[in-house]
C-alpha cells in the first residue's frame, strides 16, 4: 500500500454528518492490492477537480477508517478503473477538492482534540 496516497490526519469522523454518517449506509468497492490481498472500501463520493480532465474518488477503508483518493474512470454500470495519482500537485488539488467537498471545516476546533 506505500504507493497509495492517503489523507494524513483525516479519518471518517471527521466526514460532513449528512449522508456519510454510518459506514454501512456507503456503496462499497473491494479493492485488490499490490501484495494481492483484497481491502473493502466505502464509497464517499466521486468528483471532478478543477484545473484536471480525470473524475476522482474517495475512498474509506472499512478495517481503519482511512481516506485514500484515487483517479477514476468508469468503464460501465459494475465496472470501474481507479489509477493511484502520480503528480502530487495534482493529489493536492484532488485533496484540497475532496476536503471542501466533504469534510466539516474546524480549523479554530482543530487543537482541542
């Protein structure tokens, strides 16, 4: 998974309440990893990033509530192609995109946890 780009200190609490409070709720997609073991992930949404022509998804592991995002290309109904994102402008724009999207904005709060 070291070539996975995660988002650092974020995990799924910290998700907008709306829609993506219980995991269960969350479309799953099984990931299949390097190694070949297999990691279920819910779904939290897919995106577009300004500035980029690929669509974007992010993603939370079941097993440790980690957020990883990825590219996206939907090949059909039950098929899709996820590429890690290589240029890290580009995750950070991804990042910054997902993070406005989706999660709750407490930056004064942050210290208190």
């Amino acid at each position: 998974m070291n070539e996975e780009k995660n988002l650092d200190a974020m995990n799924n609490e910290e998700m907008h309440d709306h829609d993506h409070d219980h995991e269960e709720e969350l479309d799953t997609i099984v990931l299949t990893l390097e190694d070949g073991s297999e990691l279920e992930c819910g779904i939290l949404g897919v995106f577009e990033v300004e500035g980029y022509d690929s669509d974007y998804i992010a993603l939370v592991s079941e097993e440790d509530n980690e957020i990883m995002i990825y590219k996206y290309e939907e090949i059909n109904e039950e098929e899709a192609n996820l590429d890690v994102i290589e240029d890290d402008d580009e995750y950070e724009s991804a990042k910054a995109t997902f993070e406005s999207l989706f999660v709750v904005d407490e930056d004064e709060d942050e210290g208190e946890e």
